[in-house]
C-alpha cells in the first residue's frame, strides 16, 4: 500500500504526479506509467484542460479506482455557488468518474465571499461529488477563515512548498487546525536539479538533487506532486522511501530558504503570515 498521510478523516498518498502543462495522449501516457510504477496518486485540476486525458491514462492503467486518489480543483473565476458545481460536474464529466477522493479551491478570489465558496465546497461533498474537501494557496488567515467557516472536515492546503521557500507558519496553522499539506512545485521547478547542497546531501545516500528534496518534504509528512513529462523521472521521482535524512542534513536543508525563495506568482491576497 502507498506510503499516506492521514487529516481528518482522509489517507491521502505521500507522493502524486502532477499534472499541469501534460496534455493530450502525452498526459494520458505519464498517467498510465505512473500508475504503473505503483504511483497511487494524480493531481489535477479544470485550468490545466487535462481532466478527460487524466481520465484516460487511469482507466488504460487498469488499476482499482478505490486504489488511486484523485485530486481536482475550482479555478478562482469559478467561486461563485452556481460556478463552482458548474465546474465540478464538469471536470468529473471529463474524468468519466463519478467522485473525486479531494476537491480543493484552486485559488481564493477576494472578490467573492469565502462563506458562498466554502458552502458550495462543503456540498460538492454531501452530494457525494467529492470524498474530501481542502483548499489551496490559502493563507494563514484565510486556513483558519475557511474553517470557521467550513460544516464538513478541511482536510488539506496545497501550497508552493520546496526548500528555497519557508512555509513554517502556514504549515503549522494546517496542522493545528487537522489539516494536511500538499507540497506543489515540490522541486521547485527543476531548479533544484544543480543545486550543491542536495547534491552533496544526495551523494552520500546514492540518490539525486530531487530525490533528497522530496524525501526531505515527505520526512515531513508533507504530500509531493511532482510534474515529469519524461517516464524515466517518474521512478526517480517515486524512490524516496528506501532512504532517511539525518537531523543535520534536515536542517542543512531547511536553511537554503530565502526570503524570495517563491516561484510561483499570486496576484490575490499576498500576505502569507
Ligand atoms: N495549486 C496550485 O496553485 C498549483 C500551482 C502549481 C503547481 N501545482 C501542481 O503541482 C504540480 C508540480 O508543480 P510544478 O509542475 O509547478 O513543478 P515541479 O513539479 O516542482 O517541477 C516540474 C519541472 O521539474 C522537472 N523535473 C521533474 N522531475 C525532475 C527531476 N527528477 N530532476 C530534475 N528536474 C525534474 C520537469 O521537467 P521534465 O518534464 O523535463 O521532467 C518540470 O520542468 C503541478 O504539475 C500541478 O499539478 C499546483
């Protein structure tokens, strides 16, 4: 059985394959080889236009649906009520599924009010459309908003988590709060490839650059998503469980975070604390 992390209630895998930029026959493919290498998670989402293809590569695989976890999510023009079950009956049209195991807000859109987006989330829920319920590129404020709010367990955040980056706060908040955190661009988009620090770190367990990085996020119960458009990484990708980090390489680590560490750019609310 896969390598999981349990938050209210849900047992989501330690390590998935992401998604975005894969489209077609090539996502389609990954998909299946992932799957088949014993991957037993796949992130996708409606703005990645790759819901039918994801779809796909899982029923070639063959593997039991109740064996995979599937994660999906509203993009943040769709945050109105209406919207957001507009898109996600859409997306598991395209998936030919009749639930996804986590459906998460993909980002907060401060221009509706959480309350109606939270609502609409919690009753994708109770209408079955979705095992789980979480958000993403929540904030510390907005986490402990969206549980207020919330009548139905949260059970993760997925957030721009890698080592150039310090998420401390955020992480610590999902966690008081029950929920668990999915690390995106977990290797920082490649970058992390060169870097001599995880090379080093990496040498003396026989692995490499991005194996020492996603084993250093799932040592923390941290969820990893990496994204491959090449098979041969996704074994790479996948192998972090045959080896532990030390204290000293942990915090060898955690000190290569830097105060403009974030990759990705978010125009809605950019106070993260
Ligand atoms: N919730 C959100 O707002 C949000 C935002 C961003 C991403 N995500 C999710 O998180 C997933 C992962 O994040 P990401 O796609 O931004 O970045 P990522 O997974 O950190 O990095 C992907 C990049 O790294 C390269 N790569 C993959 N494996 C490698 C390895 N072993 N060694 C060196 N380079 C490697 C890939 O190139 P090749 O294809 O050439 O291997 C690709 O260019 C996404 O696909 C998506 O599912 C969510």
């Amino acid at each position: 059985m896969a390598q999981a992390v349990e938050a209210n209630g849900a047992r989501i895998p330690l390590v998935g394959l992401g998604t975005w930029e894969l489209r077609g026959r090539s996502c389609a493919r990954m998909v299946e080889e992932a799957l088949e290498l014993g991957y037993r998670h796949i992130d996708t989402a409606a703005m990645y236009g790759n819901d039918a293809a994801v779809g796909e590569g899982l029923r070639a695989a063959g593997v039991p649906r109740d064996e995979v976890f599937i994660t999906t999510k509203v993009w943040s023009s769709d945050l109105r009520a209406r919207d957001f079950e507009r898109s996600t009956r859409d997306s598991l049209a395209k998936l030919k599924l009749p639930s996804v195991d986590l459906l998460l807000i993909h980002w907060p859109n401060p221009s509706i009010p959480l309350k109606e987006t939270i609502g609409a989330l919690c009753k994708t829920k109770r209408d079955g459309l979705a095992r789980h319920i979480g958000v993403s590129n929540f904030t510390v404020a907005l986490v402990e908003e969206a549980v207020k709010l919330a009548n139905e367990p949260l059970v993760n955040n997925q957030i721009e988590c890698h080592p150039y980056l310090d998420q401390g706060k955020v992480i610590a908040t999902c966690r008081k709060r029950g929920l668990s955190v999915t690390a995106y661009s977990p290797i920082a988009r490649g970058r992390v490839e060169g870097d001599a620090v995880l090379s080093r770190i990496g040498k003396a367990h026989g692995k490499t650059a991005a194996q020492v990085c996603l084993r250093y996020l799932v040592q923390q119960d941290i969820v990893v998503i990496p994204r491959t458009s090449r098979p041969q990484r996704l074994k790479e990708n996948f192998d972090v469980f045959d080896f532990k980090l030390s204290p000293a390489e942990m915090k060898a680590i955690a000190a290569l975070a830097h105060p403009r560490g974030r990759i990705v750019e978010w125009s809605g609310t950019p106070d993260w604390d």
